[in-house]
C-alpha cells in the first residue's frame, strides 16, 4: 500500500494539487504551485521522516512566505504523510 501511495503522490497533477491548496486555503500563484508540488514529490523521504521536513519547510519558505509555508506544512502533515506512513 505505501509503494502504491508513493506512486500517488509521484504522478500527482497540478489540477489535483490546486484542489488541495483551495481545501487547506492556500493561496500561491500557479508557478509557485508548480514548484511546491516538485518539492513534495521529489522529497517523499524528508515528508516521512520529521527529521528531515524542516528542509521541506525552508525551500517552501523561500518560495512563499512564513505564514504560507505553516500553512503548506498543514497540509504536508495531514494529507501527504499520513499517505506515506501506511
């Protein structure tokens, strides 16, 4: 299950993620969008280790802003790592 969850979120689109960021109210302009959904699928390991999310967080940050990125991180926590915890 966490192999197919993987490959979820690895062939995850732009429309779905948009879909995601209007659940969490998260607002960022498409290209920035782009670059975020990048991030989270090319950094699957630091999503499942809390160790490692702060890396996440901070190329986020850089992107965004601080309020922004806490609330990317909401929706890192309780939809993409619960996916990845199975």
């Amino acid at each position: 299950m966490r192999d197919q969850n993987n490959e979820y979120i690895s062939a995850l689109k732009l429309e779905d993620f948009k879909i995601l960021l209007k659940e969490f109210d998260i607002e960022m302009d498409e290209e920035t969008q782009r670059m975020v959904l990048s991030i989270i699928k090319n950094n699957q390991f630091a999503l499942v280790h809390d160790q490692y999310q702060f890396i996440i967080e901070n190329y986020i940050k850089k992107l965004t802003s601080e309020f922004t990125c806490q609330k990317v991180v909401v929706l890192l926590n309780n939809y993409f790592k619960p996916l990845l915890k199975v």
